[in-house]
C-alpha cells in the first residue's frame, strides 16, 4: 500500500499492480509525502529512489518514506520508486560425536540440546545499507538454543555475512563435554572460515537474499576431561605380573559399521588374533616377550600410553631385555585426556627417550622422560596454552646433528600445521609449516625417517578424519628453511583414495631394503585396516586388518624391529571404543603375505577398559657413529605459534 498526503489535508491511499506499479494523478502544486507500507511476509527495507524531483528519504522499520517532493503545475514527479529485499536463513545442530569423525551421522548420534548459539556480524554487507546486525533484524533475538533434536535455527535473516558462535556444552547424559570439531555441512559455498580466531566459530558465513536456508553449520562435542598440571609427574613402580589381578570380561566388540578403509579382502585378517575386546582370558595383561632382539646393550623401547578416559599411565617395554623398564603417570591423575607418546634420542646420550604430548581437551603439553631414570628432560607449550585440540607428536634428526627433534602436528579441529623443536631452545620451533590446505580443520598426524639419504629426518604427514586420507613426505632440508608452505617429495593416497576417515602413521624399515617403509593405519569410521608402503616406490608390502574387520575404533600404529631379524615390526594399538590392546605383527621381506604374523598380543593396560591405547617405539642411535633416523611411531592426537594464521 502506498499512501500520499500533501497540501490542502490531500490524503490518498493506492496499491501498487501486478507489475509494482503505482500512481497519483490529478494532484494540485505543492508538497507531498509518499508513505510505502511494506508487503504481508517478511522483507527488508531496500533502495528507495527520490524521483525526478529528489525528495527526501526517511522511514522507520516497515515503513519507506519520501517527503518534500514539490511539484509545480505541470510538474509529473515520476520514479518515487521503494525497494524490498527478500530475508534468507541459516541453520545446524550440537551434536555428541560418538566416533570422533567430525561428521554429524544423524540418527546414530545423540543431538545436544539447549545450546546457546548466537549470530553477529553485517547485514547486507558489501552494499550502501550496509550496517551491523541488530536484535530487531531477527525474530527471536540474536542468541537461539538448540532444540530437542539439536537444531538452531534463524530462518529469517537480511542476506550479509555472519558469524555463528555456539556456547560450550558442559554436560551431557552425564559426562563433562569438551569442544570438539565443527562440520561444515552445507554443499553450497562459498565456504564459511571454521575456529578462525575462535573455537566453536563460522565466520564468513555468506547469505544471500531469497535463498533457501544455508546450513548445516554443526558444532561437534566429546567427553575427554582434565587438563595438563605444571607439576612433576608421579612415578608409579612396575606391578609384578605375578600379583596382578586377572578380570574376567566380555567380548564387546566395536560396532558393526564400515567404511571405505575396511574394503581390505576378507581374508586380510591378521590370524591367530582373537577380537579386539576379547576376553581377559585370552590374552596375557603383559607382553610376553617370545621375541627379542637378540642384542640386550641396546635398548628397544616399545612405549604404551593410556587412552582418554583414564588416568594419564605410560608403560615402557624393552625388548632387548624383556622387561618393563618404566611405569609412570606422564601428568597428573586427575588429567584423562589420554597420552601420546613417541620414543627417540631427544639429549644425544645413546639411550632413548620417551616424549609424551596431551590429547584432546587438554593445553598443548609435551614432556620428555629420561630413557636411563625417568627424570623429566623437557617440559613446554607447543603452542599457545589455549589450544585444546590436541597435539600428534613424533621424533627425528631432521637437523643431521645426531639427536633427535621434537616434531610437533596439530590433531582434528586444527589447522594441518607442523612444528619442529630442538631442545637447545623448545621456547620457539626452529621450523612451521602447513603439510596441507592452511583452511582444512582435519588436523594431521605424523612421523619421521630420512627417505632421500641426505642425512636428515624427511617429515611424514598424513590427514585427519573429514577429508579424503592422504600421506605426504616433506624432505627435512626443506623443513628447515622455515617456508610457510612447502611442497612434498612423496604423495600417497592410501585405502584407496577413497577414505575420508583419518589415519595414524609410522615409519620403518619394514621390507629389510634399508630404505624406511610407510605404516598407515585407519582411524575411527572404517575397519581396522593395516597398510605399508614401499619407501622406494609406493608399493603396498602389507594390507591387512588388525582385529576383526567390524572395530571401527580406528588403529594406532607404531613401528620397531623387536625380534631383531632386520625387519622393523609393526605395533598397533586399539583405538576409541575398543580394549587396551597392542598387538605386533612381524615385518616381512619383498613378496611375502600381504598378511604378517602375529609375534606379540597383550593388553597393556585394564582389559576391561573401553578407552583404547597409544603406541610409540624407537631404539638406540650408535654413540659416535652416524645419525640413522630411529622409527618412532607419531600416533596420537594434538597443536601453534608464529605469524601463521591461528589453529582454532
């Protein structure tokens, strides 16, 4: 409805026609106000034209006004045009990710109700009306919460561009929730920017006028709890095997869904291996040492640390020896957010060492423990402390100096960035650098040898859940000139490309060749399929699942010749959902079975905890001679510093 009062008490109303069209004719000279009424429906006020005769806008919300349009005999004031513009929309969820995938599976995945989401940001960006958000633009407010299903929901907005916030969850279903993983849900672009500067962000959301709603634009939770303490750890004593309670427990194996990872044949299953929860009975709760190095005076650690949910205890198994050197709490008792744990020459003593990082709700933390007493060598943020997502950690002379570094990945939610620290100064990395596209939040995991001979630890990388898998090889000189973005010497795609689940990874000489192999192993979504990879040509040496083909926990993976035959073996560990099994399978020379033995199989922590275990192996370095790559495993979760943009 238009209407129009002038001189005299001129009062008219008219409605515009099937075209937007409107008039009024046979008026007096004077001056006269034009009052739009805006249509039934929700619109926003667009451009208004003044006209021939350039009257002056004004109007509140709903209401376009055009005054002080004087018109002369003869006059015809014409092109008093209003505009509308359309509203848009946007919605998502808060979900519980069961399976840590970063991917909301409705339907198998419990909704999080009552959760605070708030919108901000410019309405009608990038035009004249261009002007901040307010709480009048949007019916209900500018803070929603998520409904029974987990739904939040604006489905009246200006087109602009926004930012979406969500307020964390502190419980659910009776368990302390932490941030977990955004999911961009929305096959249309462009793409919003996730946990950039903020966790639990969308920014960048971009909305345009008359389109459907945009979304979903999911925030993810977990359960880890706890955070890193800034006190010693505490050193609990080995419990004599003979004084262990032996439980009794039942097989819950994981759940029976698959993934692309689990297209291995069938018959690829490791034999002699009961399931990965199987009963106590079945399984030892120690190694049992049937194999061994054969060379006693030098150390070969494989290192086991707790899953999350449990209590911060890392185990340390030599097999020169045959014994357990080292039980010890890596940080506080009260931190549950798991260990992860690597093992090489961090001081240049011959002896290994182990490195633990924090997981998944906890700040950034890496400790290093003497391989000789246990005593803490190191101790320090890889990042800043208010990163919580988690830190991959792995070790490798990617100097050429004899010890090795400290390299640094961060876990799922992050961006794929790398950090390498010498320990002359663990205060700043001496390299950092993004092993993928600096936008994905699929964080990366790693591992190190030298591939090309030149004498430095080459850096392997490997995706996160929530992009297609993919192993790159970043040589060590390249690392080291400090670039932003380099270009790797080696790309794999294992499980088929086709995997978009995550994966571990670890390096050793697997084949006996003297060049390092590549170990991948599946993370949690698909089966717990196995795969090794010629260091010299990419040709799959292995392939294989390491339970039952039904787990879908995911499989850590570490990599240590403990039978001493010149084969690096191969340690797996479970992951989320399923017992604290390691077990280890033989390495195995050019045209063996695709499917290696079975040499060891335990459960290194309670067989009737669900949490998983993270694995880590590495042995000596000769005192003196030259500098060989050990083969620590980087399995396990987490990491930040610099210029580069932030992680979360």
């Amino acid at each position: 409805m238009i209407a129009l009062n002038g001189p005299n008490g001129v009062s008219e109303t008219t409605y515009t026609d099937s075209s937007g069209f409107y008039q009024f004719t046979d008026l007096t000279p004077g001056t006269y106000t034009i009052r739009e009424q805006q249509p039934s429906g929700t619109f926003y006020n667009g451009y208004t034209n003044t006209g021939t005769d350039a009257g002056v806008v004004d109007g509140t919300s709903g209401i376009d006004i055009i005054s002080a349009i004087n018109l002369n005999s003869g006059d015809a004031g014409l092109e008093y045009d209003f505009g509308e513009i359309q509203p848009t929309g946007t919605f998502g969820y808060d979900w519980f990710d069961t399976n840590r995938n970063g991917v909301y599976d409705q339907g198998s995945e419990p909704p999080i109700p009552g959760v605070a989401v708030t919108i901000s940001g410019t309405a009608f960006a990038g035009t004249p009306l261009a002007r901040p958000l307010t709480a009048a633009d949007v019916p209900g407010g500018l803070t929603v919460t998520t409904n029974s299903a987990g739904r939040y929901d604006y489905p009246v907005l200006p087109p602009g561009v926004y930012t979406i916030t969500s307020v964390q969850p502190t419980t659910f279903d009776g368990m302390s929730l932490v941030h977990w993983q955004e999911q961009n849900g929305d096959p249309t672009g462009p793409n919003p920017t996730i946990d950039n500067p903020n966790p639990r962000t969308f920014s960048d959301v971009v909305l345009t006028a008359g389109n459907a709603s945009r979304g979903p634009f999911n925030f993810g939770e977990t359960a880890f709890s706890g955070s890193p303490p800034t006190t010693p750890p505490i050193i609990v004593p080995p419990t004599p095997p003979s004084k262990r309670d032996f439980l009794d427990s039942t097989d819950t194996s994981g759940s029976s869904s698959s993934g692309a990872a689990a297209a291995a044949p069938a018959e690829n299953v490791a034999p002699s291996s009961p399931g990965v929860n199987a009963a106590v009975a079945d399984l030892p709760q120690d190694p049992q040492f049937a194999v061994s190095t054969g060379t006693p005076t030098v150390p070969a650690f494989v290192a086991v640390g707790a899953g999350p949910g449990s209590a911060p205890l890392v185990r340390v198994f030599n097999y020169a020896t045959g014994v357990e050197v080292f039980q010890f709490l890596a940080y506080e008792q009260s931190y549950t957010g798991g260990v992860h744990v690597a093992v090489g020459d961090i001081n240049g003593d011959g002896v290994p060492d182990i490195v633990t990082s924090t997981g998944v709700g906890g700040g950034p933390r890496v400790r290093v423990f003497s391989g000789i007493d246990g005593s803490v060598l190191e101790d320090f943020f890889a990042y800043e402390p208010t990163y919580t997502g988690g830190v991959s950690i792995a070790v490798g002379d990617v100097e050429g100096i004899g010890r090795d570094d400290i390299i640094t990945g961060t876990e799922t939610g992050g961006a794929p960035r790398i950090s390498v620290f010498n320990t002359s100064n663990v205060s700043n990395p001496i390299a950092s650098f993004f092993a993928f596209d600096s936008s994905q939040r699929s964080g990366v995991r790693i591992a190190a040898a030298d591939f090309n001979g030149d004498g430095k630890a080459d850096i392997v990388a490997t995706t996160g859940p929530g992009v297609t898998t993919q192993v790159r090889v970043f040589s060590g000189a390249d690392v080291l000139l400090n670039q932003a973005n380099i270009s790797p010497i080696q790309t794999i795609n294992p499980f088929g490309g086709a995997f978009s689940g995550g994966a571990y990874i670890a390096t050793g000489d697997y084949n006996g060749d003297g060049m390092p192999d590549i170990i991948v192993g599946a993370d949690a979504g698909g089966g717990p399929r196995v795969q090794v990879f010629s260091g010299t040509d990419d040709s799959i040496l292995a392939d294989f699942f390491a339970y039952e083909p039904t787990f879908t926990g995911g499989v850590r993976v570490a990599a240590l010749d403990v039978n001493g035959d010149g084969h690096a073996d191969i340690i797996a560990g479970a992951g989320l959902g399923g017992a604290t099994r390691v077990t280890i399978f033989s390495g195995a020379g050019v045209g063996a079975s695709l499917v290696p033995n079975v040499i060891d199989d335990f459960f290194a922590f309670d067989a009737t905890v669900l949490d998983g275990v993270y694995v880590g192996a590495g042995t000596s370095k000769p005192v003196g001679g030259t500098s060989p790559v050990t083969t620590p495993a980087a399995i396990g979760s987490l990491g930040l510093s610099g210029t580069m943009p932030p992680l979360s």
